[in-house]
C-alpha cells in the first residue's frame, strides 16, 4: 500500500489522485493543509524537507516529492507512460511546461483569488498572471488542434498533468470560453473511464 500526503483542493495533488483512480490502484490517503502551514510542522519537515505536497510514501519508508516525478514512477509499465522513446520525450516536454510555464501563473491565480483575503497585496500580481496565463491557454488551444490528446494518440500522463489545473482555471479569473479546443479536450478527459473529480 502506498502513501499520498496531500491537499485535495490542490491541482499538483489531484493529478496524483486521478491517475491513482484511473488505475484502480489501492492507495492511502493522508490531507495534509498546506494552506495552512501543514507541510512546515517538524513532523512533515522530517518527511520532505522542502516542506511541500504532493510526497508519495512508499511501504518500504522510501519517499519521492514533486508531483511529475511521482506521476512518471505510477505511471511505470502501464499505458499512460508510452513505451515509445520519443512519445516519453513529448510526454516529459509536455510535463514540464506543466511545471513551468503554465502552473506558476494558473495555478498561483487561483490561488490567490481562492485563498488569499481581496485586500492582500498579493492581488496586485492577478492582472500580469491573467495576461500570461492566456499565452499558456493559447500554446495549448494550438497544440490541440486537428489533435485529441497531448502525446501521440491515446490519453496519458500530459492530458492528466494538464488537466489537473486548467479544469479550475476558472476558478483564477481565466475565462475558457475563447479555447474551444481545450474546452473540448477537457471534456474528452473528463469522460474517460473512472474520473473522478477535484476534491474542493
């Protein structure tokens, strides 16, 4: 049995939870409230010293931190992780934009606007995230067209990683309706076979 430490409201740990269902695989599940300063107690430092979740805990106490890294290792042998060299590159290309140009403005607008008070200062960076966020959605919009999935042809690891944050986009000031193609790629994803939906 292995072990997820994580916020459930949270797209990095939701992709975890989706892939994990989308598997049937048995899983414990541990909330940790990172919003709230859970990952900086000693008890969690001693578990992932970069005080963050998603941490995957294995029964043999081995532990691996970042939520990609851990959705490649469950991924390992099963159809989400193509066994094509190439297919694996795009998946990894596809993964890390996930991680580094579309996450820190989609994400961090959501939540900003979902859990920080209006009058924090923080809401000041909402507009410039907004206006980056759209050039993610639009590299995307391209990239889906004539297309049904990210990789190849068949739905794998970068549908799930992107799916986890740009499903909510809404929720950061995004507004959707100007990238049918992703509006429609969301709804592929959501009909696939034992999706479950973000725990708010």
């Amino acid at each position: 049995m292995i072990t997820i430490y994580g916020m459930r409201a949270s797209g990095n740990c939701y992709k975890l939870q989706l892939l994990l269902d989308q598997l049937a695989r048995d899983y414990r599940w541990i909330d940790i409230d990172s919003a709230r300063g859970a990952t900086r107690t000693p008890e969690f430092l001693a578990r992932n010293p970069n005080g963050k979740v998603p941490l995957l805990e294995l029964e043999d106490g081995r532990r691996l931190a970042e939520s990609d890294a851990i959705l490649c290792y469950l991924a390992e042998g099963t159809a989400f992780w193509p066994n094509d060299s190439w297919l694996r590159a795009q998946t990894l290309q596809w993964l890390f934009f996930e991680q580094y140009s579309h996450e820190p403005c989609i994400a961090v607008a959501r939540f900003i606007r979902g859990w920080l008070p209006v009058e924090h200062p923080r809401q000041a960076e909402v507009p410039a995230l907004l206006e980056r966020g759209k050039g993610v959605l639009a590299v995307m919009e391209q990239h889906l067209a004539g297309r049904e999935w990210f990789v190849g042809e068949r739905y794998g690891l970068a549908d799930i990683a992107l799916y986890a944050y740009t499903h909510c986009a809404g929720e950061g000031g995004f507004d959707l309706s100007a990238f049918p193609n992703i509006l429609e790629w969301l709804a592929r994803v959501r009909a696939q076979p034992r999706h479950c939906p973000m725990q708010r």
